[in-house]
C-alpha cells in the first residue's frame, strides 16, 4: 500500500504502527526524525502534483488542518482521500484507529493503548484553573470554542476564557487577554513559536506555561506522554 500523510501528528502515528506504507508527507511532518518520503509541501499548500505523481492508494488529511480544493482536486483524480476530524481526545482515539486500519496497521498498536490508558487518569489540577492559550500574535488569535486544544486541556484541570466563543480561533486584542485575568496563559511552540522570549513579556504579572505544540496540538504517540508532561509544566508556571 501507499500512503501520503498531509498532517504531522498522523505521519507519525501511521510511520510507527505501519513502517514502509508512507510515501509522501508534507514539510511539516518532523516525527519520527528519520522519515524518509518524499516531501510534498505545506498542510495549507500541497503540490497537488507531486503527490499524484507518488500514485498513492490513499490521502490521509484533516478538516482543519487542509483546505477543501486541494482534496477536491486530489479525488478528481481518482485519489482516495481519507479526511479525519478531531474536536476532543475520545475522537482522536477513534479517528487514529481508523486511518491506521485503513493503511492496514493493528488499529489498536501498544502506544494507542497506552495512550488510552494515560488519559483514562490524567493529572487534574486541583483546584480547576483559568487560562488563556494563545496560538498567534501579530494579530493575537487564541483558542475559542470546540477545539482539541482546548479539550485536552480542560481534562487536566484548566478551563480556557474562550470556549464559549463563538469563533474556533477568534483574533483578541491584548489588553482584553490581559483583561481576562486568567490563572495562568499557555504558550505552545506551535503553530506561532512562542518561546521564553517572545510571548511572556506580554503578560507580566501573568503565570505563562510555555508547552510543546506536538504535545498540546498533536493526535498521535505523543498522545502517551502527553498528560504528564503538560501538567507539569502547567504546575510549574503555577507555582
């Protein structure tokens, strides 16, 4: 079978469990570090081109992460498109057995189950926490309503000011994140890298968590580790 991943956190969740089946990934696909596939552009701006020429069996995508003409295209082609939606953890764990099924991998590979386990008891902070997560600035955008994201982090313990939103990632000026008073704002390096000098210096007098995006963001192995390490930095900005 041949395979192109068009999202980071789903070429390597297929790479580990399915080693041989990946030909094509985008440039943002950095894990595993030794992937060896073709490169066939960005997430947001497939070459459309390079990816038949791999004449591959199937596409694995994502609602959000890639844009609806460029999978048009792909099917017109005659390219079986396989587009996964991930809203909170318990569909990333259907949704990761379902590509992995479909690229003929063990649906239920030992890093799922023991990422299934891992956030059957994550570490909950306690007392509950307030935060607010920004994802870029110059403009600031944060995460809103409905977000992965944001899902795991209300299962370790913290609540983010804009879930109720009415956009996903809704633009804030900053003095209104500032306004909102959270306990403690999330950092993560990804998508904007975020960094211990570039985004603290913006909430003084604000706790700031700086996170790995793969682990805040990502649906794949890094699943496993997840809960534990972004509780503890999320402890250690709170201490």
């Amino acid at each position: 079978m041949r395979v192109v991943s068009l999202v980071p956190s789903l070429t390597e969740a297929v790479a580990v469990s399915a080693p041989g089946v990946l030909v094509g990934a985008t440039d943002w696909c950095t894990h595993p570090a030794d992937l060896d596939v073709t490169r066939v552009g960005g997430t947001k701006n497939p070459k459309v081109d390079r990816v038949l020429a791999l004449a591959p069996d199937l596409v694995i995508a994502n609602e959000e992460e890639n844009r609806a003409p460029d999978l048009d295209a792909l099917r017109t082609a005659g390219v079986e498109v396989l587009v996964t939606e991930v809203r909170d953890v318990p569909r990333a764990f259907r949704e990761l057995a379902r590509v992995l099924d479909a690229c003929g991998a063990d649906p239920r590979p030992a890093w799922l189950r023991d990422a299934e386990a891992a956030w059957a008891r994550p570490p909950v902070l306690d007392p509950r926490r307030t935060a607010v997560v920004p994802i870029w600035r110059r403009p600031w955008m944060v995460l809103g309503r409905d977000t992965f994201a944001g899902d795991v982090l209300a299962r370790l313990g913290v609540d983010h000011r804009y879930a109720g939103h009415p956009d996903r990632y809704p633009r804030i000026p900053l003095d209104e994140l500032r306004a909102a008073a959270p306990d403690v704002v999330v950092l993560p390096d990804e998508p904007y890298r975020f960094s211990a000098g570039d985004g603290p210096e913006s909430f003084e007098g604000l706790p700031c968590a700086l996170v790995s995006g793969r682990h805040l963001t990502w649906y794949g192995p890094s699943l496993a580790e997840a809960p534990g390490v972004l509780a503890e930095a999320l402890r250690a900005a709170l201490r």
